[in-house]
C-alpha cells in the first residue's frame, strides 16, 4: 500500500514524496512531477545515527533523556543556548523552541543562508513575497541570475521548456551552456550590473511609464543615482560588454519576465543593496504585480502562518554565536562546526562549553565533539506538515513506517515540558492547527491561505504603497588581490549533509596539478584541499562547496549590514602550494 508524505530537506523545491514497499519517489501530480533530487533518491543510503552517546558511551534513549533532563536542571536558564538549524525544514521542528523559551533559554535569530537578500527586498517592496512556480512557468523569458537549477531546483527545468534564458554567473553552469545568453561576472559585481541595466533602460525609454508613476514614482531619481557608474571602466570591471546589456534589453522588452535569483549574489556586506538593485530592475521593467512575471528569490515558508509555539525569548546572533557565554548549548538539525563562519573561532568557542547536546540524524563535526547525543528520526517515522519558500503548497507529513530509532521533536519537547511543568499542547492539536491555515483547491493540492498567486497585484506593501528604490551607491570599483571565493550548493550534498566534497575548484590556467594538495588561506583561516580543475570557472575564482570540510576556516563571522545575516564570499583567499621537507 502506498503512503503519500513530503521531503523534510531545505531545498526549494519542498517535494511531494510517494512511499511504497520501503522505497520512496517523486508524486506525479502537482510541482513534483514524477521525480526526486539526486540528495533525496538516494536518502536511505545514508547512515544515521542509531544510538545515543554520553561521553562516548552507547546508553538508552531513557538514560540519555534522563542525562539532558539532569544537564538542563544544573545550569541556569540563561546559561542555556538552544541552536536550531534547518537540517529538517518542516514546521513542527520549532516545537523545541517552545520548551526552551518556555523555560527562559537563549534562542537564536539571524541566518546562514538569505537573510541580506531579504532585508534589501523587504526595503524596497515592504515584505518578501515570493514569486511562486507556477509563475514562473508562464514568463516568456528567464533570468537566471546567479541560480544553478540543475543543481538546487531542478523542478524549474520543466517549467522553462522553449522560454528565452539568459544566465548571469561567474560559473558557466550547465544551464549557462544551453542559455540564449550568458554573462560570466566576477563575483560581488552584481550590483553594477542590475544598475546599469537600469540605466539604460531608462535611457532607451524601455521602462514601464505606467507601472511606475502608479507604483515607483521615484524612478527618476533613481535614475540619477545609476548615473554615477562609470560605464566603461565599470563595464571592463565587472566582465560584461555594452553589447551584451543591450542583448539582455532586447529579450526582456514587452515580455513577461521571471528574473530567478539565487543566494550567491547576496554573501557579501551590502547583500541587501544587491537585491534591491535587482528588484529595482524588475520595478523599471513593471514586473511585479502581473501573470508571468516577477522576481522569484527565496520567500518565507512561513508566510501566512502563525506559530502557535512560544518563541519569545532572548536571542543571540546565529552568525557570530559566543558559544562560551554558555554552560549547555542544544544543537537541533545544524552543524555550526562545519556550516557556521569562521570555523576555527566556532571550535574554539565551544570548547568552552561544559554540555553539548547534539540532537540530530547524522554523524558530523558537531556530533564528534557533543557531550551527549540524541538520535533524531527521520521524516519518515513522525509526523509533520510542510511548507515551501518557492511555492505555496502545503505537504502532510503522516508518518509512513515504523522505527525504533531515535525520538522526534515533538516527543523530546513533549517529555522535557512535562518534566519541567511547562504547558504543551497534543501533537494532533499542532498538525491540525497548521492544517487550519490551509484550503483545498479543485486539484487536490492544500495550499496556504490568502497567500497571494501574483504578488504586489495592488501594490506593495511599504508605507506609501510604492517600490523604493536606493538613494545612494555603496559600492566601488577597486584593485583587489587574491581569488574570489564562490561557496554554492554541491551536487551531491546539501550543505554538510550526504556526501561531501573534498577539493577545491580551479581553472587550469593557474598552474596547478589536478589532484595536488594546496593550502587555501584568508584572513580568518586556511585549509589543505586537493585541487580539481574546472575551466567552467573565471580564472579570478575559487571554487569550494559549502558543505566541504574546513571551507569556513575561510570566511568571516561579520554580518551583513542591513541584517544578521553571514556574508560567506566577503573574504578574498590566496593559494599555496605545500611545502616538502
């Protein structure tokens, strides 16, 4: 008998997930279409954790409850730090939150993945609605713009059949080989680029005169501000051609466009500026608000629901953590040792912590050095409800089979509530209660409720009701040392999870052996990877997956400026060869 259930990964996609004869694939109907990630056909092969572990000991999941009920009642609320990550993206994970706040710890806020980029959206439209699918799907033309779908949203592939594609990335993707149009752009030069698409837009009186006055009246004067780019020395700067603006021009004028943004563009300190100057693109072109159009980037899975858990707490900084500051820090579905800036300041920090509790499914360098380990279960032995940030579908979660493995989150917050005289309600009260922000449509498909299918139709939601583009420039065109680090998305991995890249990615034009050991070092760090070559790559960058062990030794644990968020591509790195005795 089959099961219909969801897959729980951070992904785009947020797949429907048929389950049958202990194998699992893609539902043929709705936006999965029949077929399942690489990362997700492959899920069982993947070894969890199948005991807990206190100081290196196998015990029970009793002895092992019990030991965190003992580590929670010797340290102050405010010694403890819950750390929740997104290893498991359904809703009913932020019930631990609720025990936690609840009993007075310290959460976290901020984020490791789109938080620059969202700022600079809700800047200028007001809120961060994203442009769903299904949207996508009727645009005429697609701009892929620093997003490899083949990679992190391969349902997009599909949609896009027969559309005009132009492709901006420094990594000439797969889907960059096939596209209409590809601009191989330096890194952090994104910015330039959207302004100067504007500019000339304006110039040719390409701009949507209608859209604007209604919803933009300030465009003007935004105008002026692109005015103080340099056009040819930028141009040369940034890897892109006067004749190559004007291509972009010609295939966008009078169609409807989907411009499809990945988070690479934003992991740098003004991430939030380089947004809103793409938004401000799509304002001059008067995407928004119409069938087929639009800027699709990463919306809130969460919109349109309430959270019935208690969250009110104080909170630290998911970026630049001080682990020390805490006697017991709770790490739930994250790997800060890996995933977290800056890695040797993370290790080092939470040296100092006298209990780490590492509650998840895969052994990592997190769980190599926690106190005590609690085994997770898989999506696939609980219940749970899931929602997406690209779509606005909602997945039930029931659970398909049985385990004896591990604990759910709602059963570990459930006995720590119980065993600290904290209100919490049935497991079946919090599934139907999401269910409530739900309707059904003449398809089958739950949707969330009162989302919008084309966003900013009346308008956007900034005080006035108008887009507000940027008042001033925060960027320069300067001589720089050293190699750009590009930190995307492996094709075998899901950040530190799966199976995990090793190398660091070279154009062979730099002189080195495909296979010899280099160390690669910034000012936050360095790491030993073995080289590979890919001429895929400008000649100016380093290639290194996020999820490759010791890639965060190089990077900055400094946030953003418009918002807690990492900036994982700030730090330019150097090669060295290693030195023989």
């Amino acid at each position: 008998m089959s099961k219909k259930t969801a897959c729980p990964l951070d992904c785009y996609d947020a797949c429907e997930i048929i389950y049958e004869d202990g194998k699992i694939k893609g539902a043929k109907s709705g936006h999965t279409q029949g077929f399942l990630c690489q990362n997700l056909n492959h899920y069982k092969k993947y070894e969890t954790i199948q005991s807990p572990r206190y100081k290196g000991k196998e015990i029970t999941l009793q002895e092992a409850l019990l030991k965190l009920k003992e580590i929670v009642a010797s340290s102050s609320p405010s010694e403890i730090l819950h750390y929740r990550g997104s290893g498991n993206f359904a809703l009913m994970q932020e019930v631990t939150d609720h025990f936690f706040a609840s009993y007075g710890a310290v959460l976290t806020e901020g984020s490791l993945c789109d938080g620059a980029g969202e700022a600079g959206i809700i800047e200028g439209r007001g809120s961060n609605k994203n442009m769903p699918l299904h949207e996508v799907a009727k645009s005429d033309v697609v701009i892929f713009w620093g997003r490899n779908p083949h990679i992190t949203s391969t349902h997009l592939l599909p949609l896009i059949k027969d559309k005009k594609v132009v492709v901006i990335d420094p990594i000439k993707t797969k889907i960059a080989k096939n596209a209409n149009l590809h601009i191989q752009l330096k890194p952090h030069t994104d910015i330039f680029l959207a302004m100067m698409l504007s500019r000339f837009l304006y110039i040719e009186h390409g701009y949507d005169v209608d859209f604007l006055d209604a919803h933009a009246s300030e465009y003007e004067d935004y105008y002026e501000l692109t005015q103080n780019i340099r056009i040819k020395a930028v141009l040369e700067h940034i890897g892109a051609s006067l004749g190559q603006v004007g291509e972009i021009l010609a295939l966008v004028k009078n169609r409807r466009v989907a411009i499809v943004c990945g988070v690479g563009v934003q992991k740098y300190s003004n991430g939030a500026d380089v947004m809103r100057a793409i938004d401000a693109f799509a304002a001059m072109l008067g995407l928004f608000g119409k069938e087929g159009c639009g800027v699709s980037y990463l919306g809130s899975s969460r919109e349109g629901i309430a959270s019935p858990f208690n969250k009110k707490a104080k909170k630290v900084s998911k970026v630049d953590t001080e682990f020390s500051d805490f006697k017991t820090v709770f790490i739930q579905g994250a790997n800060p040792l890996s995933q977290m800036p800056n890695s040797l300041r993370v290790r080092e920090s939470i040296k100092r912590v006298e209990n780490v509790v590492y509650f998840g499914l895969y052994e990592n360098e997190t769980s190599e050095i926690a106190d005590l380990i609690i085994p997770a279960k898989s999506f696939l032995y609980k219940d749970d409800v899931r929602t997406s940030y690209s779509h606005n579908v909602m997945s039930f979660m029931p659970k398909v089979a049985q385990s004896n493995v591990g604990i759910s989150e709602y059963e570990l917050s459930s006995y720590l509530c119980k065993e600290f005289d904290i209100m919490i309600e049935s497991e079946e009260f919090y599934l139907k209660y999401f269910k409530n922000f739900a309707v059904q449509k003449m398809d089958g498909s739950w949707y969330v409720e009162n989302r919008e299918d084309i966003p900013y139709r009346d308008g956007f939601d900034t005080d006035d009701g108008e887009f507000l583009f940027l008042d001033e420039l925060d960027a320069r065109v300067e001589q720089e040392s050293g190699f750009h680090l590009i930190t995307c998305k492996s094709q075998t991995s899901l950040n530190s999870q799966f199976d995990r890249e090793d190398s660091v990615y070279m154009h062979s034009s730099l002189g080195y052996n495909e296979g010899e050991t280099v160390t690669i070092s910034s000012v936050s760090g360095s790491v030993e990877l073995r080289v590979k070559h890919n001429d895929d790559l400008r000649e100016d960058c380093l290639l290194i997956y996020s999820g490759t062990r010791g890639v965060n030794n190089l990077t900055t644990s400094k946030h953003a400026h418009y918002a807690k968020s990492a900036i994982f591509q700030e730090n330019r790195v150097e090669i060295n060869r290693r030195v023989t005795v």
